[in-house]
C-alpha cells in the first residue's frame, strides 16, 4: 500500500510534561484488546491499579476514564506511570500514536498529524504546502466505478485546497467558493446537471445558530464553555482579523486532507467544508475577542482546542452533520451570505 505523508510529519516530537494540552487530560484513553491482554498479566501495584481501572464506556470500547479531567495514570510531575512501570511499548495503542492518525483508502494509506496535539498544531501552523497533492487537474466527471470514484474525490478534493489556499481572497471569499464549487461536485455525485447557487433569495439572518448549536456539544472543558458564551454573547460586535486567514488557511487545509474523503463512503462532500465553516466562525470570532484581550489563550491553542473539544468527538460530529441534513440554515446558499458577511462587517 502506498503510503503518503505531510512534509511536516517526520519533524514531529511528543514534548511529554512540557505540553500545554496534554492528551492525557480531558480525553477518556482507548485501551485495545491486544494491549489489555498484556495488562491482565501485569504483577503488583500498578497491574492491580490498571486493572481496577479498565472499563467500559457507553460504545463498548475498553478504557481508562479520564478522572477529575486526567488520566488515572498521569501522574504529579505530569507523566505517565505506566510508561515509566513497564516500558513505551506497552502503551496502549491510542497512546503510543497519537497525534499520528492513519487514514485507509484500499490503494493508498494517508498520515497525518491531529491538529490537537498542541506541538503537533505548532508544526502546522509553521508548515506550507505541506500536503501532497495527486489529485490533478483533469475534468470532473463521475464514473460508477470505485476507482473512477476515487480519482474523483483525489481531483475534486485538490481543487479545493487550491481554492483555500487561494491569497488574492480573503479566507472567507475562498470558502464560500469552495461551498459554491463543492455544491456543483455534489451535484455530480447526485446525477443532477451542475447549477450555480442562487443567492438572489438568501438573506442574511445572522450566524447565531452556529453557536447555539456549538453550546449544545459535548465540552470537556469549563474555560473553553465559557469562552464559547462570551463570544457568542458579543458575535456582532467582532470582526474577524485579517491575519487568522494565514492561520486559518492551514487550519482548514488539515481539515480537507483528514476529511474530505470520508465522502467515498458517505457520498457527501459538503459535510467537511460545512464543517470548516462552522470552525472558521467559531474560532475567528474567538480569536477576534482574544486579541481584544491581549490573547489569554493564543492562537494556536483556539485552533488546537477547538480540534481537540469538537472535531475529536464522535457525537458532536455525528450532531453537526445530522444539523446539515436537516436545518435549511446550513444550507450552502445561507453558509455564503454569512462568509460574505463577516468579510463586510465594518
Ligand atoms: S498532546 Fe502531543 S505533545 Fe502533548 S503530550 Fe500528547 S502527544 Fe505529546
């Protein structure tokens, strides 16, 4: 299997106590079957204390659940006893690769970096045209078959990361063509014949829904629930700043290389770049606040947090895209009028 990386990958270094957001904090810790069988034969102290402290969460999966917002087994000095107890290479196996995520495309096997990983956003953030791009340039045009299919999405999701990464625009002109270029490519994955959106109808009935629905997620932290409500409590008196669209803009682009062929199995390519819209107004408008008040949390870590507090759980993506299904609100068109907005905010 062919296996592709980001240039910035092999530069990557957990930095263990030093570390700002630790994974061992806030996250529950997946404990694999292979591994727990290997802890059931731990003798003494610590085999007791991981026994005792395995269970099962509400999927099913064994873990070790976070108490207090850390991880049972990170310890005072801020690391982890059982790496120190029986070695690194019995950390489970969520533990040993994170932030590295391996993502299976039958021909070819992707890794990348997860954005909530603090230095793992550090060396994003840095990094320019870091993704390898053999999508093409070629004409778009569906085939039933799954290779055409995919050679498909590789073209379609390369446009894309053009367009964001497009600098004559403002990043929020760039996403509203990406929703605009993306609503035609759904349109072929649908059989329909292409249209250009009709925005004559669409106007303008502020974003306030993106945070309502934000304010309904699962939040681990308190900070970050509180940050939430006093942007959302001030949303229309912020603007977002010029220089978040260098930020963004990477941001984004880990989004569309992570997300955007998950439409292979659910035919939608929108779901991602709704996504990213979502994330661009909640974190600009943050960041805008922040800078109001000389950063008491700085950029990356708005961008890290939000990877880490929204895009890493499973129910509040499941509850963002089960929101584009259903309100009209999420609509490419009302998506559009809201970037195109934000940009014309005085
Ligand atoms: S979040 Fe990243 S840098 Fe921090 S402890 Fe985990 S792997 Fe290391």
């Amino acid at each position: 299997m062919k296996e592709i990386y980001p240039a910035f990958y092999k530069d990557f270094k957990c930095i263990a106590n030093r570390c700002e957001d630790s994974c061992c904090k806030d996250w529950d810790i997946d404990v694999d079957s292979e591994t727990e069988k290997f802890y059931n034969t731990v003798q003494g102290a610590l085999g007791d204390k991981i026994r005792s402290l395995t269970v099962t969460d509400e999927y099913g999966e064994r873990v070790f659940r976070s108490t207090d917002g850390r991880c049972p087994f990170w310890n005072q000095d801020m690391l982890c006893d059982i790496y120190i107890g029986i070695g690194e290479e019995h950390l489970s196996r969520t533990c040993a690769n994170f932030p590295r995520v391996k993502v299976d495309y039958v021909d070819f096997r992707e890794n990348i970096l997860s954005f909530a990983c603090p230095e793992a956003a550090r060396l994003m953030l840095k990094a320019d045209n870091a993704y390898a791009d053999f999508g093409g340039d070629d004409e778009l045009s569906v085939s039933e078959d799954s290779e055409d299919f995919m050679s498909f999405l590789l073209k379609a999701r390369s446009r894309t990361a053009k367009i964001l990464s497009d600098k004559t625009q403002p990043f929020a002109y760039r996403l509203a063509d990406c929703l605009e270029f993306n609503a035609q490519v759904q349109s072929l994955l649908d059989g329909a014949e292409p249209q250009p959106l009709d925005l004559d109808g669409t106007e303008y009935e502020g974003l306030d829904f993106i945070f309502e629905m934000h304010d309904c997620f699962e939040i681990m932290s308190e900070k970050w629930r509180k940050a939430l409500a006093e942007v959302r409590k001030k949303q229309n008196e912020l603007k977002i700043r010029a220089d978040f669209d260098r930020d963004f803009e990477k941001f984004a682009q880990y989004y569309v290389y992570r997300y955007y062929l998950e439409a292979v199995n659910s035919g939608d390519v929108l779901y991602s770049i709704k996504r990213i819209v979502c994330a661009f107004v909640v974190t600009g408008l943050m960041d805008a606040l922040f800078a109001k008040q000389d950063y008491p949390l700085p950029r990356m870590r708005i961008l890290q947090r939000y990877s880490k507090e929204v895009e890493h759980s499973y129910d509040n993506t499941e509850m963002l895209n089960a929101e584009f299904d259903k309100d009209e609100r999420f609509s490419a068109e009302n998506l559009i009028v809201i970037l195109e907005s934000l940009v014309q905010r005085p």
